[in-house]
C-alpha cells in the first residue's frame, strides 16, 4: 500500500467511515487484488463486489496516492500499446476514468456512487516506454457532481495527456 495514504491526509470517512465499516468476520474476496493495485484498507468494504474491476488489473494500473484532494496512479506503456507500438489512447482515458472514479468515491464518503457522465482527453505527446503516471485533482466538488482533471504525464515528465471526467453522484 502506498505510503501517500496516511491518516494525516485523510478524511474522517476515509479512516473510519462508510468505507471502513464492513466487520473483520467477513474478508474481502478481492483482499489480494486490491493490495497489489494499492487501494488502501479502509476502502476495501467499499470495493468488495467487484474489486478494482478487470480492466484496471488487464491495463496494470496501480494506485499511488488516494486522498480526498488527489487521486493518482501509475500505469505500464508495455501491453497497453495501440498497432504503432505507443500508448494506446483508450488506455489513456481508461486511466484518466479510473482515476476520476476513485476521486468521486472518495467525496462520496461511500454514501454515493459514481456513474461517469461524460470525459474528454487530449493527447498531447505518445507515450512509448516505461510508466505513465496519472494524477487527478478536483475542478468542482458538488452534492450530486464531481468534475476533475487528470493529468498523465511519462517518467521524464512530460505530459501525454490531459482528461477532464466529470461524475453523477447516484444514492446508493
């Protein structure tokens, strides 16, 4: 687990909430699958029907920080490559909507369930080797929408991609 994810940058929900509120006596079926793709303890109850989903374990994408003010995570160039050897675009977006997803969740409190409404990207530059990294931060955080901005950016830094989600808050 990530060491960005600490109780000092967390909000109440996030340590002892809806997210943390499942009982020991019931594990996770996705306990593995969520610590090899970074998700923090505390939002395991939140993720126990599903896990983080099969594309996000096809794509390798891992989280590095989880916060109510950032989500961000990494993901491999190699095996998300489109016909010309590069970054596949989609993988790009796919990212940026997982990312984005997360961060809703986290306003959320667990309370809430995001359903994305609409994402747009631009591709600036091809990624072509090593790890991109996907940061996201919040535009507008509102009771029924969320609206962030994901910049992914390559290991020297530089920005391949710049995607906009904005997520419905559903009651659960």
């Amino acid at each position: 687990m990530s060491d960005n994810f600490t109780h000092h940058n967390a909000s109440p929900t996030e340590i002892s909430g809806t997210f943390a509120e499942a009982s020991a006596e019931h594990a996770n079926p996705f306990a593995g699958q969520l610590a090899a793709h970074g998700v923090p303890e505390a939002m395991w109850p939140m993720l126990a029907a599903h896990g983080v989903g099969t594309l996000v374990e096809k794509l390798g994408i891992v989280f590095t920080e989880i916060s109510a003010d950032r989500v961000s995570g990494t993901m491999p160039v190699e095996g998300n490559q489109q016909v010309a050897g590069i970054l596949h675009g989609g993988a790009s977006v796919a990212l940026a909507e997982t990312l984005g997803s997360f961060a809703a969740a986290v306003h959320g409190g667990g309370r809430k369930r995001p359903v994305g409404v609409d994402i747009s990207a631009t591709h600036h530059r091809a990624g072509v080797t090593g790890l991109v990294t996907g940061v996201c931060t919040p535009i507008h955080l509102g009771r029924t929408l969320t609206t962030h901005e994901i910049v992914i950016n390559d290991e020297q830094g530089r920005r391949i991609c710049t995607s906009r989600i904005t997520n419905m808050l559903l009651e659960d």
